[in-house]
C-alpha cells in the first residue's frame, strides 16, 4: 500500500534477517568496547604495580590472592604481574580483532539494507 508522498518498501524475512543480525552485532560492538577498555584499564593497572614494585626496597611484599592479601617474595610477585600482562594482552588482542571482525560485518550490512531501504531505515547512532 502506498501513503501519499512515499513509497513503502515491503520488508522480505530476508531484509529482516539482516536487520536483526545487524541489531545483534551493534549490541556485541557495544558489549566490546566496554571489554577492551576494562582491559585497557586493567593492563594499565599492572604495569602501575609492576613500576611501584620495581621502586620498592621490601624482598617481600603483600599480594592479593583472591580476596586475601598475603606476603609473597618480590621475585614471585614480579613473575605474576608479568604473566596477569601477558594474559591481558592477549585477550585485549582478541577483543581488537573480534571488534574490527563486528564492524566489517555491520559495514557490510549497511550497504545492503542502505542499498535497498535508502532513507527509510537508519542505523546510526545519533
């Protein structure tokens, strides 16, 4: 049915499969961004830790394990924080490529539902 002034493009379920992946990888952009900047934050946090450490005189220093801080050998602790680094980095490694994977995705998807539904459709974010 047409309105006066528009034409109304009919939706096939194939449209709206496109339209509900794309909400889906706009919902996983999201949920990434706040990952990687954790772990930003996070990495950003031990290499604080590693540099006090390397400031202090103490053979032994306290650690937290879990919710316990214990007194653990400075070598030790200097062992640990570089792996929790490595780890982190790895992951937020990952998260870079995944993120990069949903945005081509989304681009992809962009240009066909643009392509069929020009102005009827948004999906920007505003």
């Amino acid at each position: 049915m047409q309105q006066s002034g528009g034409s109304e493009t009919e939706v096939t379920w194939e449209d709206q499969q496109n339209i509900n992946r794309f909400s889906k990888l706009n919902n996983r952009f999201h949920e990434l961004e706040d990952e990687i900047r954790i772990a930003k934050e996070t990495n950003d946090n031990l290499e604080d830790a590693s540099n006090e450490l390397i400031l202090t005189d103490e053979e032994v220093v306290r650690f937290q394990i879990g919710e316990v801080f214990a007194h653990v050998p400075k070598d030790e602790v200097e062992s640990r924080i570089e792996d929790m680094k490595e780890v982190t980095t790895k992951n937020l490694e990952k998260l870079e490529e995944e993120k990069d994977s949903v945005l081509a995705q989304m681009a992809e998807l962009k240009k066909i539902l643009y392509g069929k539904f020009r102005d009827s459709i948004n999906l920007e974010e505003d």
